[in-house]
C-alpha cells in the first residue's frame, strides 16, 4: 500500500508541477471527444461544415476560453444541424425543446449544465451509471436537473430516425407533418416509461450520495459511494424484472460494478486521507463553539533530504537520512535547528572578533610607550631633572618634605615578551625595519603594508601633538 501512495504521490506532484497546460489539454481533448462522438451519432450524416473536423476543433479551443456551458450550447447546435439534414420540422421541434432545455438548466445550475451532454453518451456506450455517482460526489444535490435534462436530449436522439417519414413532404401538407412530429415527440418523451425510470435512477443515486456524505465518519465518501451503486443495481434488476428497462440482466450487474470501481479511483486521486491520524478538534470564542475534524492528507511523497552533521571534534562528517516525522501537535512546537552553514559562520565570526580584540589589545599597549617616551623626551628638552638626593643631603639642605622620604623604588626588569622599547629619538626614524614588520605581521595578523601605514600615521600624531605644547616651535 505504501508503494501505491508514492505512485499517486509521483502523479500528482508531476500534475501539480505542470498544472496550467494539462488542464488546457485535457479539456481540449474532451471537448473535442464530445463534438466527435456526437457528429458520429446513428443516424446522422456526418457530413457538411459543422461536422467537419476543423469546425470541432475550433469550437473545442473556444469551449476551452469560454465557461462549460457553451460547450453544451455548441453541442445543441450540431445536434439541430443534424436532424436538420433529415428533416426540417423535426429540427424546429428539436431547436424549441432543446432550446427551453439549456436556458432553464444554464439559468440554475450554471456550473452542472456540462451533465446534459455528458449523461447521453454514456448511455450510449453503457455506462451511464458513472455519470450520477459523479454528480452526487462532487456537484451536490442540484445536478439532478440537469441530469433530467440529459434524459430528455438521449430521448430526442433515439426518435431520430422517425424524423425520415417528414423528410419528403409537400408544402400543402406541412401543417399536418408539424402536427405529427409534435406528438410523436410528445409521446416518445412524456411517455416512454423507460426515459421516466432513468430519471428516477439518476435522481435517486444523486439523493443517496448526498445524504450520506452529511454524516460525519470515516471513509464515508468512499461508502457513499458504494451504496449510491448498491442503489442504482437494486433499480436496475427492478427495471429489468417490471420491463422498465431494457438493460440485460448481466448489464445490470456490471454496470454498477464498473462504475464503482472507476469512481474509486478517481476519489483515491482526488483525495486521500490518512483517517488513523484524525482528531477532533474544539475551538470557543465569544459568541460560537467550533468542532472541527482535522484529517491529514496521505501526501506519498518520498522524502529524500540529507542532513550533514557536524561536530566540535575532527571527526568525519556523519552523513544521516532524514526519516518522515508524524506532524508534531498543538502543543510541542518543533525546536528549530540551526543549519551547517549557519553554525559555520557564526564559528568564523567569533574567531574574526577575538582576532580583531587581540590585535587591539597589542595597538593599544604600543601607542601607551610612544606616548610615555613622548613625555620623557618633551620634558629632556625642557632641561634635565635634578638627580635625586640621598638622606643625608636632603637633611643637610634642611629640606622638610611633605611626605615621609621614602627610598627611589628600584626599576624592574623588562620581561622577555615585552614589546620593543621605542628609542628617545624622532619616531619617524624608528619605522620598523622588514624583520620587525615580519615579526609583528606575524603577532598581529596584519599585512606588511598595514603596519607601515599604522605607524608612519602615529609620527603623524606625534608631530602634531608637539606643535600644539611647543607654541613658539615653528
């Protein structure tokens, strides 16, 4: 069975992918299906210009523009076309039936008036049962009328060959022929017992389908569907025991069975649910309580998704097959993931941050010597400091501090890994040479031309910081 759904799964995704010009090729060829087969009826002539291939074909690219019900309206006309070719009053008879026909269908079921066309050639072919099961499924309750129309258009195919006895008549006689025409129709029509039962059968198969697609269970569209054709077997062998009906009795078995069995399939395209996973659902606002059968759809589709897997470690990358999940409920969210790219790049930008704060941290350090040695080499120039003085002399001199003296603090040793001490000198002078550059783009992770950059606009600085305390320096 799983096989079955993703085969419908494949068909329908494939339909659902090109959509647009499969439905416009289907209709077409319907439609022209249609228009053929009626130009093809027994009893017709199959020849002049509305039944020319040509003429169906155009009128099929126009039904495909045009609503449905122009293609029962182009379908009348090469009906009247025909039964004019046999006999001109039979036409008129036929026109004015067929006419009061659409209208009043076309006027109240606009969208079902396709049934009419449709209903009689599947009576032809025997296999009329199809046509009321689909109608009950799917077009409700008010396609019974147009399916009492299209009883009424078969009726009128089936008395055409009497139209040949008023084919050759004198003009002092139309009136009587229009007479005889009018009640023969009247006649074969209104009391063939056997157009009356086939109304009954379609209106009663319609009705039960209807009803019992009301009823809120499992896998009722597909029991309706079986008792709609339970229904139309029991009428049939009802029909063919009164002699309502002139279907065998082995037709009458595999008619309905047939029927049914197409319709099945045509529902499983349709629609199919998974009822084990069904769940009833209530909702409550202000003013209304909401019960609801939520059913999920048996989509078929294999899923073939790949998810990479990766790891803190240096292990290699874990390849795992998604498997189908059930649909989590209302109230466990899925957690969402990140993805590989995602976790990637946020891993390069915290190594690109902690990058861009070392390299900081280091310029930082470096610009607090140059501007230390700057101050030392500001106050040289001004003049020396006096050395300072031992106990002795200081007490001597008869100098009172205002603090306790306290011996000079002893310098400490520079580290190893301390940076460079910059010299006393002009620090234009002191750019780094090519093995210092080499040496900080290598604790940096700056370029060569980065670090000359860096440093030729601190001797900038430099500079402009001693004009602004030196005024008289020119």
């Amino acid at each position: 069975m799983k096989t079955i759904y993703q085969i419908r799964g494949v068909i329908c995704r494939f339909f659902m992918q090109y959509e647009l010009i499969a439905k416009v090729l289907l209709k077409f060829c319907a439609y022209l299906f249609i228009f053929r087969q009626i130009a093809g009826w027994d009893g017709f002539s199959s020849a002049g210009v509305l039944n020319a291939f040509s003429v169906h074909m155009l009128l099929a690219l126009l039904c495909v523009l045009l609503p449905s019900r122009f293609a029962v309206f182009f379908s009348f006309g090469i009906i009247i076309y025909n039964i004019y070719q046999v006999s001109l009053w039979g036409a008129l008879m036929a026109a004015v039936i067929l006419l009061i026909l659409y209208v009043m269908v076309a006027r109240l079921c606009p969208d079902e008036t396709v049934l009419m066309i449709l209903l009689p050639l599947a009576m032809k072919w025997n296999m009329f049962m199809i046509v009321p099961l689909f109608a009950g499924l799917y077009m409700g309750v008010f396609s019974i009328i147009p399916l009492v129309g299209g009883v009424l258009v078969w009726g009128i195919l089936r008395i055409l060959p009497a139209f040949l006895a008023f084919s050759e008549t004198e003009f002092e006689q139309l009136p009587e022929a229009f007479s005889d025409t009018a009640n023969y129709i009247i006649d074969q029509l209104a009391l063939n017992e056997n157009l009356i039962f086939m109304m009954v059968l379609c209106a009663g198969v319609v009705l039960v389908i209807y009803l019992l697609n009301k009823i809120n269970i499992n896998y009722m569209r597909y029991i309706s569907l079986a008792a709609g054709a339970m229904v139309g077997l029991v009428c049939m062998i009802v029909g063919r025991v009164v002699g309502m009906t002139d279907t065998g009795i082995f037709s009458a078995l595999l008619i309905p069975v047939i029927s049914l069995a197409i319709m099945v399939v045509v529902e499983f395209f349709h629609m199919a649910l998974n009822y084990k996973m069904a769940q009833r659902l209530t909702f409550v606002d202000d003013e209304y309580y909401y019960y609801v059968q939520a059913v999920p759809k048996i989509l078929g589709i294999k899923n073939k998704t790949e998810v990479k897997r990766i790891t803190g470690n240096t292990d290699p990358v874990e390849e795992v097959r998604e498997q189908p999940a059930p649909s989590p409920s209302r109230e466990e969210e899925p957690a969402a993931q990140p993805s590989a790219l995602t976790e990637k790049l946020m891993h390069t930008t915290q190594k690109i941050g902690e990058l861009f704060t070392q390299v900081g941290d280091k310029a930082k350090d470096l610009w607090g010597q140059v501007k230390e040695k700057q101050a030392q080499g500001s106050k040289g120039k001004q003049g020396e400091e006096p050395e300072a003085l031992s106990r002795e002399e200081f007490m001597a001199e008869e100098i009172m501090p205002e603090e306790p003296w306290t011996e000079p603090a002893p310098e400490e040793p520079l580290q190893e890994d301390a940076e460079e001490v910059i010299p006393e000198s002009s620090f234009a002078d002191q750019i780094p040479t090519k093995e210092n550059v080499e040496e900080l783009a290598k604790r940096t992770g700056w370029s060569d031309e980065t670090i000359k950059d860096f440093f030729a606009g601190l001797d900038l600085d430099m500079k402009e910081a001693e004009d602004d305390e030196d005024p008289n320096r020119q």
